[in-house]
C-alpha cells in the first residue's frame, strides 16, 4: 500500500504537479464566480445602483475610509515584525511599511500577489542587504499573519454565527460550528507545538530554513492579523445597507470568506470572485445596494491604495534611477574644474625681455 502510494505521487507530481494543480483550481473558482456573478446580476437596473451610491451616508464613508487607514497601517507591521523575526533588524520601520504597503496593493491588484508582492519586496529590501532568501521568509512569514489572524477570526466567528456561513458553504450550521472548533483547536494546538522542544522550531530544508516566532511573539502576530480584518470588516460593516440590518459577526464571517475565496483565485483585485461570494452570501439585502456597498469598498480599498502604491513606488524610482545620478553627476561636474585646473605658465624675466 504504501509502494502504490509513493508511485501514485511520484506520478503526480512529473505528470501534473502542484503548481499546475493550483492554477487549474483558481481558473476554476474565476470561472464560477464569473458565472455566478453575471446570473446574479441578470436584470440589476444601474439606475437604481447610482440612487443607492447616494444613500450611503457620507459620515459612513468617512468612517470607513478611516477604518481602510488603519487596516493598512495594521498591515505595515505584517514585514516589520517578518524581519525582525529573521535578524533583519537594520531595516527600519519606515521601509517595512513602505514594502508592506506597496507590494500588498500592487500585488494584490495585478494578481499573483506571491509573485508580483515578492518582487517588489525584492526592489526594496535589496537596497538593505536582503537576498532573496531573506525576502522569502519575510513572505513566509507575513502570509503566516494573515493565515493565523483569517483561522482564528474564522473560527470564532463560525463557532459563535455559524449560520452566517452556510449561506455561503451551503453546510448545515452544526457543521460549520464543528469546522470552527476546528480552526480554534489547530490555533492551540500549533501554540502548544511551538512551546514544546527545548530549540526553537523551524520550517525548511536543502539550505532554506525559517525559524518560526515563539509561541509569545505568535500571540503577538495573531493579534496583528485580528487587528487588520477587524478594520476591513468594520469598513464594510459600515457601508452596508441599513436594512435589513446584520450584525458585525455575521458580516465578517462572510467577508472573511470572501476574501480567501479570492485570494485562492488569484484573481486580479479578486475581481469577480470576492463580489460574487459577498451577493450569494447576503441574499436578504437588494443586489442594487449591495452592488453600491461593493463598488464603494473597492473604491476604498482597492483603487485608492493602489493608485497611491504605483505613485509612491514611481517617485520612488524616479527618485533613484533619474534625480540622485543626475545630482550625483552634477557635484562631480562642478568639483572636475576646480580640481583638475592647471594653472598658467608663469614667463619668465628672460623671456620677457
């Protein structure tokens, strides 16, 4: 049995392989959710969507946009607490966030954030004596945050509203409690595999190795995670249409998976997949105003921030490739004359007379 199952993976991995495997499923979901998205919004009049962009209240936005802010603020602290994790600690705060900030909205709106936010990562943390490696684990270990804040928020949410995602799962709510229960225990179980063993654990072979934060520095990085999906779901939470009314928990279960349906996607901004989840998700409210509140969050949270992301790294460049060479050549323009002035032959009396 176990000679049958190291053919059948063996076989797996030449004929197919993971990465194929992972592009096979997130063109899946993208087609799904495309479909679903265009029979969802079969007969949506734009008329009645432009009236519900109007009645969202302004101090709603307001406060949501505030709530976007300090998500992406919470975020900056993703690669700041990834490299002082590894040693890195001559990278300053400043540059983290800069990293964070940039390769998470580039990222995440070209798609293959992997790929895309590691190269921008890249860019950045070269300057600071990053190889690629380092840039690695500081990948490693920010989608850790994410992952670690997305299971507990998740599971505390499906333990407590576990109807809220059955809407979305199609599962009975008693098993999506049961799924809950779940990702607090691996939650508590992962914590308590940390503590055990008198080394500190690592992840990694064949010359790449991470060590993973201490159970202490974990709670910390949980509380991170927590922290900026708190901020995100509030945002939406507040756009949201006043009736029928749904509370906050219910809201960022949905939100949450949402989100991770469209991170699996790879899609670019989860365009399609995240809209798609959030309507099939909350049928009870009018798809004219919901379809508002999507179109208001991207705005926030998408569109906005990556505008500001491309500007911030092109200035960034310009500042680099083009200003610094230019001041650089101007200062040993200016300092060649002097230094390599050859003074004038002085004649001589003889000469003069």
């Amino acid at each position: 049995m176990h000679g049958l199952l190291t053919t059948l993976g063996r076989g797996f991995k030449k004929r197919i392989g993971w990465k194929r495997l992972g592009i096979a499923a997130s063109l899946l979901i993208i087609a799904f959710a495309i479909t679903t998205l265009v029979r969802t919004l079969k007969g949506v009049d734009g008329g009645v969507i432009l009236i519900a962009l109007t009645e969202i209240p302004p101090g709603h936005i307001a406060l949501a946009a505030l709530c976007v802010i300090g998500a992406f603020c919470t975020l900056t602290f993703y690669d700041f607490f990834a490299l002082r994790t590894i040693g890195k600690k001559q990278v300053p705060y400043r540059i983290a966030a800069l990293s964070s900030f940039t390769s998470y909205s580039i990222g995440h709106n070209i798609g293959a954030t992997v790929f895309t936010g590691g190269a921008i990562r890249f860019r950045i943390y070269s300057d600071y004596g990053l190889n690629a490696i380092d840039v690695a684990k500081v990948c490693f270990l920010s989608g850790l945050t994410f992952w670690l804040g997305n299971t507990f928020v998740l599971g505390i949410g499906m333990t407590w509203h576990p109807w809220a995602a059955s809407s979305m799962d199609q599962l009975p709510p008693a098993l999506n409690r049961l799924i809950g229960f779940g990702g607090i225990a691996a939650i508590v179980a992962y914590l308590a595999w940390l503590t055990l063993g008198d080394n500190q654990r690592e992840l990694g072979q064949n010359g790449w190795k991470v060590a993973l934060p201490s159970a202490r520095l974990t709670l910390l990085q949980i509380m991170i995670g927590v922290v900026d999906l708190g901020f995100c779901a509030m945002a939406m939470y507040l756009l949201m249409p006043a009736e029928p009314g749904i509370d906050f928990v219910s809201l960022a279960v949905v939100f949450i998976l949402a989100t991770l349906l469209g991170f699996a996607s790879h899609a670019p901004g989860s365009i399609g997949v995240f809209d798609a989840a959030m309507l099939v998700a909350l049928p009870q409210f009018g798809r004219e105003q919901l379809v508002a509140t999507l179109v208001v969050f991207r705005i926030l949270y998408f569109l906005i921030p990556f505008g500001t992301a491309i500007t911030i790294m092109g200035m960034r460049e310009l500042w680099l490739n083009v200003v610094l060479p230019w001041q650089e050549r101007r200062k040993l323009h200016e300092a060649c004359p002097a230094s390599t002035a050859v003074p004038r032959p002085v004649k001589s009396q003889k000469s003069q007379g």
